[in-house]
C-alpha cells in the first residue's frame, strides 16, 4: 500500500491552527474538485480561519464502499477486518508523525467513517506527535462506543474537545453492527458511553436530511455545532 501523505486544501487565513479531514473507504474520492470545494466551503462557512489539509491514506485497492461492504454481510468482515486494521496503523504511526512537518502551532481532526477511526487512534497515541492536538470531531464512526475503548483516558490528550456526531437513523452502522455482532454499536449512531469533561455527543439525528451514510448530510451539524459553541477554535 502507498504511503498516507497530508494534500494541502486551503492555506490558513488569520489563524495559525491546522484542519486534517480524513475521509473513510475509497479516500481517493476526495480528489474530485467539487468534493474538495464543497468541503472548504462548509468549514469556512462555520468560521474555521486556519488552514485546511486532506488526509490521503490507500484504501484504494477495493472499490468496496462501507455501503457495499454492509450489502456483503458476512462475506464482507475479512475486507473490514483488513482496512480495519490498517486504519489503526495510519491512526498510531503515520498521521502524528506526518504532522510534525507542519508549521502550524496547533492541529484538529475531521473524520468521517473509518476515517474517524485514523482520528481516534493518532488522538490515543499522540502523545507521539510534535504539536498540540486541540479537537477531534468524529462523523459516522464505525467505532464500538463502550468502555474498552478507553474514551476519556484518549479525549484527555485534548486541548479542547472530543465530538461525537451521531445519527440514530443511519441505516447503513445499523447494519454494520448487526454483520459484526456487536452488543454495543458504534458511536455514530449512538452516544459514546464514558462520560468525561472534554467529551461531547451530539444527536444529529433531526438533522439529517436522509437516512443515507453520506458525510454531506453532516454539514448542517457542523454549523449547528458551532452555532451552540461547541467547537471552539
């Protein structure tokens, strides 16, 4: 696989803080210019002032989406169980130390999907990384919600917040839990269980346009999320 690598969006404005946006199966899709727009607008239309990178990871040699993969049922798990465990990789090796070249004085992550799973695990192992990590906003995670996870032990490494968008409709982790088996279900369509100052679940559920996965309907909880001061940057 080809090595993850950070893809420069948009230089910062007035603010000397980094934005990393990680995006889940088939990142290569952020290529696309309009996704790439689409994108920086909405992050510049909450107020976001710093600079704004993608992080490119190879989940390229599968066309296999989280949608296709569900449709796979239990033919689908060793395809999870492979991009599983190389998210888990990028998240504790390749991501802290690729924000050390930065020249930021302070990094937050976006992630979508299993993108939200690299963002969990660089913020369980940061205290690797060389600048001050301040949020992570985690969107549609395909991570378990419970205690084994060690939630606020990993939020304490913040210098703000850890936000847990969740959407109780989305079909496509509901049926993901159930090929998994798993008595407790992901945080993205439930709150994170471990209660801890610096974690905040927001049901983004009424939100929702559809029921469908897609990480253009969590737009509208973005701004609201800023509009609460929630996110704080």
């Amino acid at each position: 696989m080809e090595r993850p690598y950070l893809v420069p969006i948009e230089p910062a404005l007035s603010s000397p803080q980094a934005l990393i946006f990680i995006d889940g199966f088939c990142s290569e899709r952020l290529y696309r210019q309009d996704d790439r727009t689409q994108w920086r607008e909405a992050i510049r239309q909450v107020g976001w002032q710093g600079s704004i990178y993608y992080l490119w990871w190879d989940a390229s040699d599968s066309e296999v989406s989280l949608e296709s993969f569900a449709e796979l049922g239990i033919g689908g798990i060793s395809h999870w169980q492979k991009h599983k465990s190389y998210a888990k990789r990028v998240g504790k090796s390749f991501l802290p130390k690729l924000t050390c070249d930065l020249e930021e004085e302070s990094v937050s992550f976006l992630g979508f999907g299993l993108g939200a799973y690299i963002a969990y695990y660089a913020m369980h192992d940061w205290y690797k990384a060389c600048l001050e990590l301040q949020n992570v906003i985690l969107l549609a995670a395909t991570i378990r919600r419970d205690r084994t996870k060690e939630w606020g032990k990993s939020a304490s490494r913040l210098s703000g917040k850890l936000i847990n968008v969740y959407n109780y409709e989305d079909l496509i982790l509901k049926r993901f839990c159930q090929i998994l088996d798993w008595e407790s279900s992901p945080c993205g369509i439930k709150p994170i269980s471990e209660e801890h100052a610096q974690i905040i679940n927001f049901n983004a559920t009424d939100l929702m346009l559809t029921a469908k996965h897609s990480k253009e309907n969590f737009m509208l909880a973005l701004k609201e999320i800023i509009a609460q001061q929630l996110w704080a940057f």
